[in-house]
C-alpha cells in the first residue's frame, strides 16, 4: 500500500470543518424541506404535508365546466345545482351592506355556469327550522337567552373557517313568504324545463 504524502493529517480533537459540497446538499436538503412544507403550518400547528401532491389526485376532476354543464343538456342529462349561503346575504337582493361579495340566490347559478334562463327548471328553496347570521346586521328574530345558544349548539352554527359562533334565532316567516313569492313570480315550471 503506498502512501500519499500529499493526505492531510487530521486531529481527532479538533472539529472538521463542513466542506462546501455538504453545506450546498444541506442548503438544497432545506430549500426542499420548506417548498413541501405546510404552507398553513403556523396557522394549524402542522400536518403531514410533505411528499403530498394534491393536484394530480384532484387533475381528473377539473374542466372547462361551462362546456361540460353544456354538453350534459344537451344529452338530455338530468343536471342538479346547489346554491349556499341565504337570500338575506345576496349581494343585489339581501340586506345590504351585511352581504356576501356574490348572489347565492337562483340568479348566481346563471352568472356561476354560463347556464341560460331556459335552462332552468324546477327550483327548490331548502329552509332550516330556525334562522342563523355572520357577523352584523338587522336581525328581528335573534335571540340572546339560552334558548338562542341551544340552537346554536345542536345546529353547529359555528363559521367554518373562523369558528365564530353564529348569531341565532327563530324562522323569519314574513322573510319566507317573501322570498317564496319572487320564486314563484320569477321561475314559473314548464313542460320544457331542462332540470
């Protein structure tokens, strides 16, 4: 076995100083760490997110929608669209300024899916037992005792994002029968009827 004279001697004592290879492979080993990582890590204290790739699981799910609502028609495919939030909250037809920025009543689904208005049919209005609300605004029926948080309880008025309890009270009959009667007014059912 030859000897290299030109090898350095190194002392066991002494630390070894990284070379500039391994603090390159270090840097990029947590680059990497922080591109996986969670990117609402502070916000819920962390999850399993590295190595996870969402967009490929969700790829077979996204299309052009407007085409695809479009084609299902006229393949004479029943088409059902669900609407959320409340008539109240409409930003064109609720208790403005205490709305949401869109129009969660029948006319959203229009401007939501480039559907026309002979595409529509039979419209449904789904209403809870009692009434809820976020944040401010005119509210005739809320109520503050125990029986407003008992609601609050059993039906989970919580927001979702927030978990800020919603404002509860009882069913706003007047509100109903005026919503019920635009319905009516508005969307009258034929035999030509889409869905």
């Amino acid at each position: 076995m030859l000897k290299n004279s030109n090898k350095k001697k190194f002392d066991k004592r002494k630390p070894v100083k990284n070379e500039p290879l391994k603090n390159k492979q270090e840097n990029n080993s947590k680059k990497a760490d922080k591109k996986n990582a969670c990117p609402y890590a502070k916000q819920c204290g962390g999850c399993d997110y590295q190595g996870m790739d969402y967009a490929a699981q969700l790829k077979i799910y996204v299309c052009d929608t407007i085409t695809y609502l479009h084609k299902a028609l006229e393949e004479d495919k029943k088409v059902v669209v669900e609407g959320a939030q409340a008539t109240l909250l409409d930003i064109d037809f609720g208790s403005y300024p205490f709305v949401t920025s869109s129009n969660p009543t029948i006319g959203g689904i229009l401007t939501g899916t480039g559907l026309s208005a002979t595409d529509i049919g039979n419209v449904y209005g789904v209403i809870k037992a009692y009434s809820s609300r976020v944040g401010e605004g005119p509210y005739v029926t809320e109520l503050f005792d125990e029986t407003g948080d008992r609601i609050r309880e059993l039906g989970h008025e919580y927001g979702t994002t927030t978990g800020r309890p919603r404002r509860c009270g009882w069913l706003d009959r007047i509100f109903e029968e005026l919503v019920k009667r635009d319905f009516k007014k508005k969307y009258k059912r034929t035999e030509e009827n889409r869905f």
